[in-house]
C-alpha cells in the first residue's frame, strides 16, 4: 500500500500507510493529522492546502486552486487522492494541531491586558471570596509507643486543630505519599485542601517548601480554537497560557457537523480523541513545561465550552442537541475526576464545567457573562461573544435573555481564504491608503514577522478599510480597479493585502469577493441577532448602556470599523468594551474560586434562553442586515456622514 | 541468553529469557509465575519444589530434596542455577497463580454451610436493613418543544418524586448512557442507585430486563489465599466464589518480609501487581465468567485483609507498620474508587476496605467479628481466626480486647512440606488406625481424586491422630515404627499418608518431624494467645460461652482432635462453632448492606489492641503449650483420660 507522510512546518513527520484511491484528507484523518477543512472536505472551502514534496495524487480541478498554485505545488488535500507513495508539507495555515500550539509570552502586556482587568473586575465585585483550593504547611507531633495513631487520623487531628473543620478526608493520592513524606521531612507537610461533600479534603501532600505547590487549569473550548491558562491557585498568579486549533477541525468547521460525525460509528470516541489526547493534552503539557510545573500537580481543571463542545468532551450522545426539541444530555454536570476526561491528570484532580443554557448557549457563555459585569449593574448590558456561533446575552442583575446565531467561523479566521486564528503571522490590524490603496498591517509575533493571513480583528479592518476606501461596495464587490485588485478567470475579485515574495508561506495573502460575502454574512448575523433580542424585551440600542464584545479574535477590535461595516449599533464608542476571551476570563475566575463557580452556577439558572430560529421574523432582520453597513442606512448616521 | 520455560500443570506456558546463573525462582519472578517460596529463597523450606522437563540447571545439595526426588527429575527452584535453555513444569502445589483459581461449585452444600448461615444470623441481628445499592425501573416524560428540560434533570426530576430523595446525581457512566439509552427504550430505565455524599447517585443505568442488573464483589484478602464471593447486590444471591494463593507468595510467607520487599525500589508497586494484576484481576475474571456477568456491572467491591495487606493492596509506603511504634498509615479509609485499585472495574463502582484496629489486627478480624455473633452477646466469647497469623478477640456486646500471633502459615498449608490450601487434592480429614498405622483419608475434589498435599484441618487431624496412637510423643517426635513410618539419613521421621502411586502429583504425601515442629509451635502460638488474653481481663476458659472458630482451613475443624493437642481449651465441643471464612463472610455483609458497613466500623472503633510482643509473660506461655497437647497436663484432663 502507498504511503504518505506529512511534514509538519515544524520539520515533525507523520507517516501513514493507505490503499490507493483515499483521499489525502482521508489520509490525514487515519493518521491523526488534523487539516483545517471546515467544509468538512466537500472541497468547497478550499481551506486544506498542502504543498506536494514527492509523489503524483489525483487532484479534481478545484475552483480554490488556481492554475499558478497548483504549478508551484499546492494541492488540496480534500480532491487529491493517493496513487503511490507521497510525501506533503501541511503548512501552519492548515495545521490545526501540534504546530499549532502556541504559548503566550506573558511579559507582553497585550497578553495579560483584558485578562488581568476581568480578574480584578471579578475580585472588586466580591465574587473571589472563597479560594477552591487552600495550601497549608503543618506540623505533626510524631508518633511514640504512647501515641500510636496511625498517620492519617494523625494528620486529620492536626488539620482539625488547625482548621477547626469538623471533617477532614485524604485523598488516596496523599494517603499513598503519607507515611514516607512525614518521615523523611520531620513529621511536616503542605497539604493541598479542597471542600468536598460536607468535608476538608487533603487533596494532596508535598514536602515543604517547594514552587507552585497547587496549580489549576482554566480552559475554553471553543469550536474553532482552544484556549487555557496554568494558575497557582495558591496567589492566582497566571503561570501559562497558550492556544491551539481545535483538533476537532478535520470533522467539520461547525457544531452540526461535529454531532453528525459523533453519530457514526466509533465517532463519538473519535471526536473525544480529537480534542482530548490531540489537543488539550499537548496543550496542557507546552504550559506545563513552559511553566516547569509537573503534571500531577494540577488539583482543579475549570471548562468553559458550548453545549456541543461540552457534550463531545465528555464522550456523550449529542445528537438530540441538533434534532427537534433540541434537548442536550445535560445543562449542569456533577464535579468530576479530571482524569476520568482528561488521561494523565492526577487521580486527586477535579473537573468543573460551567453550566450551559439551551442548546446552542453554553458554558463559554456563563463564564462570559460572569467575566463581564453585566449580571452586576442595574443598567441594561449586551454581551457579544463572537466566535464561531455568536452568541448574545441581553440583561442586567435582574434578567438575561440569550440567544444564538450561526456566524459561522469567521471570526476567527475561518470560512475566510487567507483567514487563520491569531497567531505568529496573522494580521490583526490593517490600515489602507484611500489614494494609493497601499496596506499598512500589524502582523502579530516577532518584530519582522511576515504576514500568514488574516485573523478575526484583521478581518474587521480590511472590509472596513476596503469599503471606506471604495474599493468595495455595499454587497461587497470590488468597485475600483488597481495593482492591489486582481480578478481571476470568472472575474471573481480579491484585494492583495500582501504579496507573495512578503509573505510568511510564500503565496498572497488576499481577501475575496467570497470571503467578503461570508464575513458580511457573519456580520449581518450577529447584527440582525442583537436586533432582535432588543426586540423580545422592547428596547432599542439608545437604552444600552454598555456594550460587552467578547472573543479571541486579535488584538481587540476597533469599534470604529466594526460600526462602518455594520456589525454593531452606530452608538459613541465609549459604549463598547471588549474583553477578549471572556470564556477563558470566566473559566479562570471560577478555576481560582469557588465564590465565582457558585455565582456562575447561579448566573445559567437565570439565563432564559432564545430560539432564534423559531423567530419568524430573523430571517428578514438577516437579509437587511447583510450590507454594509445596512440595508436601512438610517440605523447608521455616523457611518454615512463619514462617507459622504 | 537463555530461554527459560514454565509449564503449569494445566498446560500453560510462559516463557523468558534470563541470563545465566539466574536462579529458577528468580526467573519465575521476571516471568510473572508465581512459585510458592514461603522461606523468600532461601532454601530452608523446600516448596519450590518444579520438575525438570528439559536442560540442566546446576542445583546444590539442598536437605528438602532427596536423592530420590532428584533422581525422578525435582529440583528446588530457589537453589538451581539456569544454565542454558531449560523447561520445567510448575505442579499445582508450588503455584500459587493461574492453575490456582478454583471456582467453587455452588450447588456443593459444604461451600454454602457456613456462609449462608453467617448472612442468615446477620439479617437476624438487623445489621443488613439498609441495602448498599438500590434498582429501581422508572419511566421519564419523553421532551416536547414545551418541555425541553435536559435528560439528566429529566432523570432526576422522575426520581425525586419516585425516592422522595431531595438531591439525586448522576455519575459520568450514566451521564454517558443516558441520552442513547433513553431514546432506545422508550424513556424507560433501570437505575442503580446509592447514596452518595448526601445525596442519592445514579450510579448506572440499563436497558430495562436485563438479568443481575447490579452486581457486588467481597474479597477476603489473606497472605497466604485470597478468596472472593460476587454477589446480585438486588437480592444477595451468591452468584460465584472462588479462591486462588495470595501472587505475593513469592516474595515470602508472612506480612514481615512482604513489607520488607515493598520497601525496596520499585517493591510497592511489585507487591501491588502481584495481588492485583496477578491475583484479583484475574480470580474476579474467572467469577465473572461463572456466573456470565460482565465486568462493568460490579458497583461495589468490599474488601477484608490484614492490615498489612491493606496497605499492599492500596501500594502505600508499610514499613512504619514493623518499626516501633508499629504506626500504620491507616485504620479507616475513605469509599475509593475501586477503578483506582483494581484496573478494568467500572469508574463507577466503589471500593470500601473494613477498618484496621492494629498493625496486626485489621479488617479481615473486624469483618470476621461482624460474621460471629460475639458483639450481639452479653455473655463472654472468645473469637479465634486461624491464618497465617491467628488472631483472636475476647469480649461481648459491651467491651473487645484482641490481639494477634505469629501462627505461621501451617493452618493454611504453609511451612508443612506437603502442605497445600484447601483446594483439589488437599487432604481434610484424616483418621489412623491404631493397630495398623494404617490412614484413611477424605480428599477435596471429584469421587476418585487422588491425594495431592494436607490442608490445615487434615494437617489438624493428622497430628491428633498420631498422637492418639502412639505413634508421635508429646514433643512431636515419632515413637513407633512401621512400614509408614520411614526415617532419613539424619534418622529425621516421618509418616507417609499416601504412597506416590495413590497421589495425585506422583510422590509420596507425608508429615515429617520439622512439619510437626511448625505445626505444633503454630497450635502452641494460638492457645497461649488465648490464655494471656483471657488473663488479661481476669477470666478463665470456663467463663468463655462461646468460641468461634474461623479460617478457610477446609472442610471445618473436628474440634476433638483440636483439643487433643493443645490447640484450643478443654471444653465441651458443643460451646466451639466453626464459621468458616468468616472475613468473607463479613465482607459479603459489609458489600450488601450499608448498615454492615456502619456496624463494622463500629466494631473497629471498639476493639482494643493488645500488643502481645509487650508482654513479657507471653514467651513463657508460649513454650509451655509447645507440647502435646501441653506442659500443664491439668489443663487437658479429657485428653489425658482418653490418652491414659
């Protein structure tokens, strides 16, 4: 049988062995490759490019390849298929996985920035009252022919002494280190302790004085990318923080296609896998080398995810989330083993998991709106997270109502040609000169860094610059001509943001009329939902007070372009605040505390929860909203004074 | 390197490579075969006995092996050095693994006796009222678009009104099933039910009708044999039993070098394989099979072990356990989860271990208390437990003293050349003739089973009746001379119960002077452990109402015989009650009933330890009753009758 390998960017090499006649993307998928495809490799996105190396696959004409890049060898890997032996590099572009792991530099301030300020908003607000884990040195008076207790009711008398807890349990993680620890350190110890069923559990024990003796992970799993932070829980100082594309990508861009996957045979464990042992696992263990902490020593796991991110994680049966009446196995989950989800994991680790609210609005979202202050004020607040569904909490400390809408992936650089999340080599600002209609980018990493492609706040920008610029028009077609303009065969339009002999990957990175419609489409989405949330309560944007934009989609977003292109309500951008990664934001104050679990808990039973789709009325709200900026040109003042 | 092959008796291989001058012993220690090697290799007991198959490995002089037996192809595997490839068969009574699993055949009345009539006095005392594990058949509300309510609130909502419980949780194994198996049955379910932290757990669900829905397992782990009984936790019916030798064998007879070899590197975790991997895994295997119950529906596991094997079986740090001041790491242990001790059980099966009272007490005595009645009484009882240590509790409903002896492993066919566990082949019964010495002997096993070994109530009976026939004197040395009386070179005597032509494993079955030494210091330790207890509370055997015999020593204890030499007090017969393996049965008890559970930590609670090695008059006694049936003939006078 052929075989085929592919080399990672990275130079890492992954071999396969296949029948003639599979597809590379098939390929992929056996060896546990993961290709971006969110088209799911119907070969309508044209995200799974790979460049040949050696070997001669099959390749369908495709209309995401063009003549020239098939010339210097790009094939997609969804319409090429094995006819002998093949070796294919997987750029960074298309490599959700392992290369794809990045650990943040957290002395970049940028980094730590909307982070740091939910962490202190959430501390100001009294909700980080109680620690979830507590790390305390004792001291034991050793044992004599008088006193021969054995050793843990020895330890549970001190801990009582100490604590005045009427019940203290060990875990059989400290039961096991117990009696060596104490003699060989003088009968002195730090314990690790956690409340657990009515009790002070001693989750764990070291001897005394080492670093970090208590770390917990915080996690968002959202559909497209992943994204977790290492805490000491003992000061709930940030340790790491990195991100990785969902390894889940290979089945599918959206939740739907996920839980159809999930259904198939064997799909479920499948689907596990993919986030689980290929993604959060390498994660977990770049933070922990990163940080120099052990793996045993994490005590607390905190997720925040959709409801179907949830479901699949756990291993559950999700296709009644995607079938009428839309009822999922669970909103709130008992706490669990970590390591019962998560292998390698210390036996003595716990799982939470932020509660989800309907089918479509999950625990990203309570954490989100717990890292917002929304639930705080007695003013009215709109919270937008923008990820691969957008999803819209509308309410203040008295009621919230939530809806969801298909944005589609966009935001994070999905559904987009050129499009990749924010990592080394993204553009996540641009500027375009009206006359010359040269770009100036920000390109995210090292200083020189050359440009990859586009991610979510870099997308924002270019459709606004574009169409500020007249170089697009309301539908999004090009209107102006020029070097930076090229049509292909078809006359399909793109805008060259920079050229291949600048780029990172060697090939242009462009915006396309196609793209353009499936970013206006993602716009007019989230646009049309927030009309129609204010709509079931009967409030219209003046009587907003503040504007929460939450996602991982760049170095923040300007409110200015994201006005112009229609995406939010033309009000004074003192209104909108944008706090980033809200999920993860959330997921690490409910990691550190159990105040912020309990409040979170508290937050999705008051959730009331929105069916978009049996609104009649959403459809129309859509169609009018996917223009820029509107079809209704009055709902923007600002933004048609500008360009008049 | 040479290839080194054991062949157990049934047939199965298992091969490794060694180098040269390995010894045999040391090879089936890297091979996982587990040979009997109660003296840990040194060469003084000679139950390492294998036979030669192929090679020639050097084998030194050794006393335990003649030249007979060498001659006919046995060779000691502690003393035989690997030469070159070499084969050797591993007899049933040198392997404590694999060919020693025996599943008990439950239509036997003798297998059931004892311990259906323990459950019986148990139900009759009260303690099984509340039932560990509940099933229960409920049918939910299937979803509509107006009640959208997730499956898990679902399940819990149809519970709370069924139970009346205020809290109901879901493990993550039902959590997994539910909503698959929700919409394949009709909405109906079988749940299994505990209590859980205070609330009432969803331990698992099914497919309702399926038969044993919920099973349980009990395990007595001793040093020398572990039995185990497997349970429907729904009705208590005993589905299967079965027994196999302790894998730690080969690591030594007794707790002491047991804990000597977890203290090595790597020895916790060898220990730990070796009664887990090696013994349980595979005697819960075979049960399973019997009985046709998979695995994933055991939800409970109780065990009952020393406090030595306690700590093994957990893998924690023992030591402490034989060094002043004999401090363990525990007495009682938190619910574990048994998926953490023993690899493949259901994560949502529990484990619950009886409470320790000593370092050499533990919860194989407060688990056998439990099974008798002594704690019921207001009248005075004197519990014996006859094991590789004997153990013996003196009290009543009121008070408890106990304390343990090194018995040695005699009562359990340790230290007795031909000695075996009371498993096919073992002799249990014997009676002499005393014109013609001439034995007839009741065998374990099918109609036609020929002698293999002695288990302790043949070995009992052996001793007693050559005594009572003159053929042995009061210090164990024989008297008589006979055609089954033969002597050594040494003129070292002994008896022969069955000639190699009648015996199952093809040489002669007997009982020689160093046997009747172990055995009679093994009967010496246990009445003289009796005397000081009873001293210490100031009472005399007459004021004892009751005595429960206990151990797994074969087919009960004819308790004239036991008088005869010196082992148990002069009394009448009818006050002594034979109770079998009571640890077993008290872990059946404990694994059915939560209110057993509760009970047997009360008995631990209340039991006080007696050390006896810090009693200085215990030496004394000892030597006193090192004679048949003792020094003090006053204290026998039946037996001096009947003798004179």
């Amino acid at each position: 049988m052929p075989i085929v390998t592919f080399r990672h960017t990275g130079g890492e090499e992954i071999r396969t062995e296949v029948p003639a006649g599979l597809t590379l993307l098939e390929a992929a998928k056996q060896a546990g490759v993961a290709i971006d495809a969110p088209c799911g490799g119907s070969g309508t996105c044209g995200k799974c490019r790979v460049r040949l190396l050696t070997g001669d696959p099959e390749m369908e004409a495709n209309p995401h390849l063009s003549r020239e890049d098939h010339a210097a060898g790009w094939r997609l890997a969804c319409c090429s298929r094995v006819t002998g032996d093949t070796a294919v590099e997987v750029p960074e572009t298309a490599s959700a996985y392992r290369t794809g792991i990045r650990t943040a530099d957290l002395s970049d301030p940028k980094v730590r920035g909307a982070f740091e300020a939910v962490q202190q908003d959430l501390k100001a607000a009294g909700v980080m009252e109680e620690p979830a884990l507590q790390v305390r040195e004792i001291a034991l008076d050793p044992p004599t022919l008088e006193d021969t207790m054995p050793d843990n009711e020895r330890l549970e008398r001190a801990l009582a002494a100490e604590l005045g807890a009427e019940r203290i349990t060990l875990s059989l993680t400290a039961l096991k280190k117990l009696s060596a620890l104490l003699r060989e350190n003088d009968f002195r110890l730090v314990c690790i302790l956690r409340k657990h069923g009515g009790a002070v559990q001693v989750a764990d024990i070291h001897a005394p004085g080492i670093p970090h003796p208590a770390c917990g992970l915080a996690i968002d799993i959202g559909t497209t990318t992943v994204s977790a932070a290492l805490a000491d829980m003992e000061d709930g100082a940030l340790l790491a923080r990195a991100s990785a594309g969902n390894g889940q990508i290979r089945f599918g861009a959206d939740v739907i296609s996920r839980i159809i996957e999930s259904t198939r045979p064997g799909g479920s464990q499948r689907l596990k896998k993919a986030v689980v042992e290929e993604t959060l696992v390498l994660l977990i263990a770049a933070m922990c080398r990163d940080a120099g902490v052990p793996l045993d020593r994490i005590y607390r796991v905190s997720v925040a995810g959709n409801t179907t991110m949830n479901h699949l994680l756990l291993g559950l049966y999700a296709d009644p989330i995607r079938m009428e009446p839309f009822v999922p196995s669970f909103f709130r989950c008992e706490t669990l083993r970590a390591a019962e989800v998560i292998p390698g994991l210390s036996p003595s680790a716990e799982l939470v998991i932020a509660p989800n609210v309907g089918s479509y609005v999950g625990g990203d979202i309570t954490a989100g709106v717990l890292a917002s202050s929304l639930w705080e004020s007695d003013e009215l607040s709109l919270f937008i997270d923008l990820g691969t569904n957008g999803e819209l909490v509308l309410g203040n400390g008295e009621y919230m109502l939530c809806c969801a809408c298909s944005a589609g992936p966009a935001f994070e650089g999905g559904d987009i040609s050129c499009g990749m999340r924010a990592t080394d080599g993204a553009i996540e600002a641009v500027k375009i000169d009206k006359a010359t209609m040269e770009p100036t980018l920000d390109v995210i990493g090292e200083p020189g860094q050359k440009p990859r492609g586009l991610c979510g706040s870099g997308i924002i920008d270019t459709v606004a610059e574009l169409f500020r610029a007249g170089i697009i028009d309301a539908r999004g077609k090009f209107a102006r001509n020029g070097d930076r303009v090229l049509r292909d065969e078809d006359g399909m339009g793109r805008y060259v943001l920079a050229w291949a002999a600048d780029a990172a990957d060697g090939r242009d990175v462009t915006i396309n009329e196609v793209d353009l419609d499936n970013f206006i489409r993602a716009k007019g989405a989230i646009f049309s939902a927030a009309h129609l949330l204010m709509e079931q309560v009967g409030v219209s944007p003046e009587d907003i007070s503040r504007f929460w934009i939450a996602g991982g989609i760049g170095g923040g977003i300007d409110f200015h372009n994201a006005i112009t292109i229609g995406m939010f309500p033309d009000l004074p951008h003192e209104l909108f605040h944008y706090i980033g990664n809200s999920s993860l934001s959330g997921a690490y104050a409910v990691l550190l505390s159990s105040s912020a679990w309990a409040k979170t808990e508290e937050l999705g039973r008051c959730m009331m929860y929105v069916e978009l789709s049996n609104e009649p009325r959403y459809m129309d709200e859509f169609v009018s909203a996917c223009f820029l900026p509107h079809t209704d040109h009055s709902l923007f003042p600002t933004v048609e004074k500008e360009l008049s």
